[in-house]
C-alpha cells in the first residue's frame, strides 16, 4: 500500500455557509477539508458544488462515521460509499477519527471513547486494515477529546496511537484542541503527548475552540485560544512538514474571520520553525 507524502499547507474546512466565497473568489488557501458524510450521495447540489469547489482547491475527506472502534467491525456498505467518494474526489488523504458511534446499527453521532488495553488496540487495528484494503489507500485518523478514562487502560494515548500507526501503516491527524481539552481534563501533560507522538506519523494537525465549564468540552464554536496557540507552537517545533486547517462547526463566522485566524497559524508556524532551527 502507497504512503502518504508530506504536503505543508494551511486549510479551511469548506461548510455551506462558504461555498459561494469559494466558489467566486480565489481564497487564499491551499486546501480544504471535507466533511465525507455531508458528500455521500447519488447526486444534487452538494456533491456539484464540491466538483466546481475541487476544480479550484486540493481536497482532503475527514469522516465521521467510520466507528472505527466498534467491536462489531465495520459497516462494509458504508466503506462501498466512501470508496465511491474516494474515487470521485481525489483526495490528499482520508480521515476519521479514533472512536466508536454507535452499535446495531445505531449511530449515536457522538465520538465515543475506546479503552486503551491490548484488546482494543487488536480490535481497532483489524478494523483499520479492513478499512484501507476497501479504500486502497491508507488513512490518517485523529485522537480523540475525552471526558473519561476506562479503569482497564494499560497504555497512554499516544502510546496506544503510536502502537496503531506501526501496525497498520496508517497516519495521524493531531487535533491540538483535543490534546489540550484531554490534558485539562484528565491532568495529564499535553507536552508529554506531544513528545509521545512518533513526528513520521504525522500529516495532519486541526485547530478548533472549546468551551469551558467544570470540564472542557470540545465544541468548535469558538476561536482557538492562547493556550491551545502556545501548544501548537510547540507542536510546529516537531511537526516541520505537515498541514494545518482551521477547524469551526457551530456559531461559524464569514470566512474573512477564519482566514485571519488561518494566517495566525502561518505566523505561529512560521516562528516555531525559526525557533527550531
């Protein structure tokens, strides 16, 4: 199976409320991120859109709903989907996240947490081999936030992700946002994540905002805070040749706004690589 190579740039996830600035103006950008499941359809509007929007920009799929956590294994008929979307958009790489959502058929539209023993890890590494030998193709996936630890955990999160990657040959998205909700939350040392993290796994990093109350809560409905920069800077002094994007879901703002949020994330970027050298 081929591998992914590095591609350095700064992105934007591309939601409805844009498509026309993306569509009419040439947005400083050098690529976008997808929400698969929105695009994962016979036909209309939103699936033209996006044809005329990749004409423009490189693409990357970021998923939802894999579940790559269940115990049950995979929906074969979803993969069938997503490969479908695979070959029609041609992207740098697909993601999903490390998680499960739902069981029987029921999709919970919750990220939810894996226990992180061997037998999890055994289980989530055949259900991500099943998952690239459909989409012939490896993928990044993304460590989760949480808001529990399971009493069974033998391992850390970088350490289980680590683990994951040398396995099955696949990548890593690293959400900065979730690293710092995580730590907060559990009272862990997010710099001691980011030293876990092997740097050759690494080809995708999001930054979001959270909200804050007795716990964080990653919510993506506010800007990315000066912790979470601070914790990013350190992360561009390992993490030389990835892609950054900006990533905002609810209470999102006219583009203008994440753009200049975007060019923060070049200049921190940029001065964490100076500093580096």
């Amino acid at each position: 199976m081929s591998s992914i190579p590095n591609f350095v740039g700064f992105g934007l996830g591309l939601r409805k409320q844009h498509y026309a600035d993306f569509l009419n103006r040439d947005v400083p950008v050098d690529f976008i991120e997808i929400i698969s499941e929105n695009y994962m359809v016979d036909g209309g509007r939103p699936l033209a859109t996006l044809d005329a929007i990749r004409a423009k920009y490189p693409v990357v799929m970021h998923g939802v709903s894999m579940s790559i956590g269940s115990a049950q294994g995979l929906d074969r008929a979803y993969l069938l989907r997503l490969k479908q979307l695979v070959d029609r958009v041609s992207p740098l790489w697909v993601s999903d996240h490390l998680c499960w959502t739902g069981v029987d058929g029921h999709n919970s539209h919750d990220l939810l947490p894996v226990p992180y023993t061997q037998e999890s890890l055994d289980m989530v590494c055949a259900n991500i081999m099943q998952a690239q030998e459909i989409l012939g193709r490896p993928m990044l996936f993304e460590n989760p936030s949480s808001y529990l630890t399971f009493p069974d955990d033998v391992m850390t999160e970088w350490e289980f992700m680590a683990a994951m990657c040398r396995r099955t040959g696949c990548y890593l998205l690293l959400d900065i946002n979730n690293v710092f909700v995580s730590a907060t939350n559990h009272g862990f040392s997010a710099a001691e994540y980011l030293a876990g993290i092997p740097v050759e796994y690494v080809r995708q990093v999001h930054l979001a905002g959270h909200t804050q109350g007795e716990i964080l809560i990653d919510t993506h409905d506010q800007p990315v805070c000066d912790a979470v920069w601070d914790l990013y800077a350190q992360g561009c002094a390992r993490f030389t040749q990835v892609a950054t994007m900006i990533e905002r879901d609810d209470d999102i703002p006219p583009l203008d706004d994440l753009l200049a949020e975007l060019a923060l994330a070049r200049n921190w970027a940029a001065h964490a690589g100076k500093v580096a050298a």
